[in-house]
C-alpha cells in the first residue's frame, strides 16, 4: 500500500468521524427549550444550527483534501492516467 | 406604473425576457450531438455546477415555505430541513456524485437506468426503476407549476380587478383581497411552463445550467434584501441592529425555542436530504461536470449557501408571529403567503416585483432540470433502448428528448388544471421514495455483493412499504401530518415514515443479495 493510499485512508476515517459528531451535535437536546438570544437578536437553537451548517461545509473542505475519492490524476474519461497506475 | 400589481407584472416580464434571451444565447453554442444536448459535453467547471446543484435542489420552498413553516413551527424548522441537508446533500455529493461522475464518464451512462441496468447485468431493474423515478418526480413537478401561477396571482393582486378572468373568489362568493385582480393561475402557470420549455427546448442542459445559475444568483440575492427590507420596517428602531433586537423581543417563547416540536421526528428527518442521492435530474447534473475536482465547490459551499438563504427566511417567519406586526391588515391563514404578505405590506412595489422574480426563479431552477431529465430518460431508457442504438441517430435521440419535454410539460400543465391542491402534502412523500431507494445506489457503488435480485427486492420493498403508508395517511386524512408512534418504555415517540421505508429497502436488499447470484466478475472488474 503506498503511503498516499494510507494517508487517504486516514483521512476517511477523520471525515466519517466528523461527520457523525456533526450528527450528534445536531441533535441539540440541550437547547430544545433555552429561549437565549445570541447577538440579543439570534435564537440559540437557530445560531447553533447555522454553526452546524458552517462546520458542516468546513468539514467537507477538509475532505477535499485529505478523503477526495478519487485521484487528481483522474482524467476527463474516469480513467487514472498511466503514471499514477504505474505508482500504484 | 402607480397601478395596483402593475409594477411587479414588468418586473416578471423583464426578468423572464432575460431568461429566454439567457436560453437562446446558449443554443449558439449547441454542438448538435445528444452527449451535448443532455450533459453539456461534460464541459460545466465548478462555479456553474455549484449553482445549478444548489439552485436544483433548492425549490420555492426555500423561500416561501421556510418561513411559512418557521411561523407555524418557530425555528425547528431550520434544524430539521436545512442545516440537516447541509450535512447529507453534501455527504451525497461527496460518497454517490463523484462515483458516478467517474463510472459515467467512463462507460458512458447519462441516466442513473443506464447505470444499474450495467452495473447489475439487469434490463428489468430499468423497467421496473422508469416508473418509479418518473412517478415520484410528477408530484414535484407539479407543486413547482401550481406554485408559479399562485405566486404570480398573489403578487399581481388589483392589476385587473373589472376583468372577469382575473376575478378570484372564496367558495361563497366573496372576493378574496389578497389575490383578486391578479393574473389567474392557469395564465401565470402556462407562461413560466412555455419560458422553461423554450430555454430548455434549445438550450438543452447548457441552456438549464446557465439560467438556473442566473436564477439562484436572483433568489439568494433577492432574499437577503427583503430580509434587510422587512426588519427596517417592522423593527421601528434606528439601525439594523436595534431593529433585529427589537424584533426577536417580540417573538413568543414557543417560536424561539423547539418546546413544541418531537425530538425523534426532528432526529428522523435526517433521512430525508438522502434523497439527493437518488434524483435522477440531479444524476444528470452530475454528468455535466467536467472533472471529479469539479465536485469539490458544490461540496464545500452547499450547507453555507443553504444557510444564507434559510436562516433569513425562518427569522423572518418567526417574526410574523411577533407583536410588532401591525394588526391590519391581518396576517394570511395560509402559512405559505406570509413572505408574500409580508413583503406586499411591509416593502415597496419594486421590491415585491423582484421578490416574485426571485420566488419564481427558484421555482423554475428546479423546473428546468426536471423537464429535462424526464426527457431524457424517456429517450435514453426507453426509446434508445429498445430500438437499439446503431437505429437511432444522435441527432434523432436530440429530436426524441425534445418531443419528450414538449410531452411532458404539456402532460404536466394540464394536470396542474385539475383540482390537485393535495399534490403540496405529496412533497415530503416524493422525498421520502427517494430516501428509501437510496440503499440500492450506494450499495451499487460500494458493495460487490450486491445482486440484481436484490436491487430489485429492495426497489419492490421500498415502492411496497411507501404505498402501504401513504394508504394509511391517506385513510386519516394526514397526508402533511402523518407520523409513526413508537412505544417504548411506556411513552410514544414519533418517527417519520421514511424510516420504515429505508429499513425495509435496506434489510430486503442485504437478505436477497446474500442468497442470489452476483453479476458477473467480468461485470464487477469494471466497478470496482
């Protein structure tokens, strides 16, 4: 296995973590019925629902990162280009 | 232009001659070929798919319905369908879209038929499928052609009131003010239909990529001003600030909080955004990518765009139930006209003639693909297929997908005729249908021991168990409503029914897997 497949692997397991605390964190029970206002104008379970949305798309930029699916090499085809096969 | 209704009937005018000049525009760059026609030749760069995925997925309800459910429900709603879909559209993107891309691009598929009936050496799974997907996307084409024609009527209201044809009604004989005079809905609703039809007649999916990115541009904007607009006015304060903190003041406990609202139903929503995985007009837009890294903007900036245009809409609705809101005239009974109202009331002409552009550009953002994608699966799944494709030339398949759409939005107006107000409850149902197929796609991508039987097992239970509910919401009269009791330890909580959908597809399709022959190696060598 090369160290680019690992390093992929790994960062899979990362966004799959993260994306199930996203999950739990969703589930706000803490807030169902906290009536605080954030910015005195923001609803708590609504601004931490933004926060969740944020985070979301924050976790989904570190998956183009270190979890892409699939190779930069991929070409217009769907294909691998030779000199990543070769690697692999 | 001080004429009742006049202002904002220029104003949709104008902005649907720019959609068709938009739409033929593209059809300058039209190559002749079906590959282009139907997915651009794969030439759509990150930008433009990130717009045309977000503008798809996202319908009028974005706007309209966010905040008519925030006033009825208070701010749950937004956890429950938007921030929710943040997290799982983008899961879906990420996991289903660039496998797809990759495996299409490869072996040539267009439709998601083309992929199964390959990857499971299985003709049938494509007859059995063509109903399905085509069935549940009616329902939803349809709320998106009514809801036109009322938007247009309610936004053009006193623009003709002597005129019988612009007359509305209540059953008793009494006009209704907030809609009389305005443009009938079978006008309004014919007119959006003929504009789709003719940007996506000839500009095909380039045409549908370039105004849907033009429309969600609109609507995105367009819903950040009329926020900005709407708490001015009403807030009463100097300053945005003061006005924003003025206005949560006013809002019920019950509106601010989820006191209201099932935990577990609010949990088992989350099933709901799976449906993604499984649109078939969103497969098609996938294919229009021009690489995998194509794919890596929509996903990143999917959840933030869905907030921009939600967390303004839901405060909004909240507000509505505030006492700030002026007494008369009195709020709307239908949760669905309140930004509408809002906006009629509390805003100027110019403003709630752009807000109808930006409520019917999301509208036709959906639209578009729809049409287009029923087109060319009927083309694709069906015609080609079966006449064989060394009989049936590219430039015949194009003719074939645009008599397909002529069909199918003239199928759909008609039927947008008829007394089919119930087809607005059909909305989380269609969802639901998707969600419950969605095992089928992601184990044809990520499990080799996935057989045809099963696929097919699986399609049958999901179609049996979703029929078999929507009878009983049907038999209770709780089509919008209808939520499953679970007891437990001697309480009763509720669950949405794509639960059971999902779990009776996903177990059938295990079981039935395991004790049924795999394709081919020869077949699974090529997918994995």
């Amino acid at each position: 296995m090369t160290s680019s497949t690992t390093q992929k692997s790994n960062g899979m397991w990362i966004i799959a973590a993260l994306v199930v605390l996203l999950l739990i964190l969703h589930q706000d029970n803490w807030f169902w019925t906290d009536d605080t206002l954030v910015f005195g104008f923001m609803p708590i379970g609504l601004f931490w629902h933004a926060c969740i949305s944020i985070g979301a798309s924050l976790t989904w930029a570190l998956a183009t990162v270190i979890a892409w699916p699939l190779p930069d090499e991929v070409d217009e085809n769907g294909d691998v280009s030779s000199t990543e096969e070769a690697a692999s | 232009m001080n004429h009742p209704g006049l202002p904002q009937l220029i104003i949709i005018l104008i902005y649907l001659g720019l959609l068709l000049l938009l739409g033929l525009s593209s059809s300058r760059l039209f190559k002749g070929t079906k590959e282009d026609y139907q997915v651009a030749s794969h030439s759509i760069g990150p930008f433009l798919l990130l717009m045309s995925l977000f503008g798809t997925t996202m319908t009028a309800f974005a706007l309209v319905g966010s905040s008519g459910e925030a006033f009825k429900e208070g701010i749950g709603v937004y956890g429950m369908l938007a921030s929710s879909s943040g997290i799982i559209h983008s899961l879906c993107f990420f996991l289903i879209g660039v496998k797809v891309w990759k495996f299409a691009r490869r072996h040539k598929y267009t439709t998601q038929i083309e992929f199964f009936r390959d990857r499971l050496e299985s003709d049938f799974i494509g007859l059995l499928l063509f109903p399905i997907l085509v069935g549940l996307v009616v329902p939803y084409l349809l709320i998106g052609v009514i809801s036109s024609g009322t938007v247009i009527q309610s936004l053009t209201a006193g623009l003709a009131p002597n005129l019988e044809m612009f007359q509305a009604y209540t059953p008793d004989g009494n006009p209704i003010i907030a809609l009389n005079g305005g443009v009938p809905p079978w006008l309004g609703s014919l007119v959006i239909c003929v504009v789709v039809l003719v940007y996506v007649f000839f500009g095909g999916m380039r045409g549908t990529t370039w105004a849907n990115t033009l429309q969600t541009i609109v609507f995105m904007i367009l819903g950040v001003v009329t926020f900005y607009v709407i708490a001015t006015r009403l807030g009463g304060q100097d300053g945005l600030m003061a006005n924003l903190n003025a206005l949560a003041e006013s809002v019920p406990e019950e509106k601010i909080t989820r006191m209201e609202m099932s935990k577990t139903k609010f949990f088992t929503y989350l099933l709901i955004p799976l449906s993604v995985g499984m649109f078939p007009h969103l497969f098609q837009h996938w294919m229009t990518a021009k690489s995998a890294n194509t794919f890596k903007v929509p996903v990143i900036c999917h959840p933030i765009f869905i907030m921009i245009v939600w967390v303004p809409c839901v405060l909004v609705g909240i507000w509505a139930t505030g006492d700030l809101i002026p007494a008369k005239p009195p709020l709307p009974s239908n949760p669905n006209t309140i930004l509408p109202f809002l906006v009629k009331t509390q805003t100027g002409k110019v403003l709630g003639g752009l807000l109808a552009a930006g409520i019917l550009a999301a509208i036709m953002s959906s639209l578009d693909s729809q049409f287009l994608c029923i087109g060319t699966i009927f083309t694709n799944d069906v015609l080609t297929h079966y006449k064989g494709k060394e009989n049936v030339t590219d430039a015949q398949q194009v003719l074939y997908t645009r008599l397909f759409i002529i069909g199918i939005v003239a199928i759909t107006y008609l039927l947008s005729l008829g007394n089919v107000k119930s087809v607005f409850a059909m909305g989380v149902w269609c969802f639901s249908g998707f969600s419950a197929l969605f095992p089928i796609v992601f184990a044809a991508l990520y499990w080799r021991g996935l057989s045809a039987a099963g696929a097919i097992s699986g399609i049958c239970a999901a179609i049996v168990s979703w029929s078999v509910l929507f009878y009983q919401a049907l038999e209770q009269d709780a089509l919008r409503t209808f939520v499953l009791k679970l007891p437990l330890g001697g309480e009763e909580y509720e669950i949405m029914p794509v639960v059971v959908m999902l779990a009776s597809s996903l177990v059938t399709m295990i079981v039935v897997s395991l004790v049924t022959p795999k394709p081919s190696e020869k077949t699974l060598a090529r997918f994995f």
